[in-house]
C-alpha cells in the first residue's frame, strides 16, 4: 500500500487561487454594470425609489461582500501555498 498522500499541491493552489480572483473581479464587474443601470434607469415612483435607494444598496453592499469574502479566501489559500512550497521546497 503506498504512502498518504499529506499537504497539497502548489500549482492547483496556483489554479484554485486563479479562478478565485477572477470570480472576485467578475463580480465587481456584474456590480458596477448593474449599479450603473440601477442608478440610471427610467422609473419614477414609490416602487421606483424603493428599489434605487433601499433594495439595490443593500443587494450591492452583500454582493461586494462577497467579492471581499471571496478575495480573503483567496489570500488564506494563497498563505497556505505559500507554507507548502516552504515546507516542501517545491
């Protein structure tokens, strides 16, 4: 029976750490997009202000949440490469 595998391999962190920041920069992207439509759409009204000044804020800050979530485990995942390759030399 071979050896347990134990640790992690740098270059999927590498991966995993890659895709992680783009799902952060897309997000931001799909925000900034939807903010400045949200801000600048044609719609007058109660319903209207609602939206504009209540539901959209608050649906932008959890987004950006969790883009800020999403980006400190990127950098959890990066500390734990960065261990491996240390402890390993690779």
């Amino acid at each position: 029976m071979g050896e347990a595998f134990l640790g992690s391999n740098p270059e999927d962190m590498q991966d995993l750490i890659t895709k992680i920041n783009q799902a952060v920069d897309q997000i931001h992207q799909a925000v900034n997009g939807l903010d400045s439509k949200a801000t600048s759409v044609q719609w007058n009204g109660p319903d209207a202000n609602n939206f504009k000044h209540t539901e959209w804020p608050q649906h932008k800050q959890n987004l950006n949440k969790v883009a800020d979530d999403l980006h400190q485990v990127g950098q959890t995942v990066q500390k734990q490469r960065q261990q491996q390759i240390d402890t390993s030399g690779h």
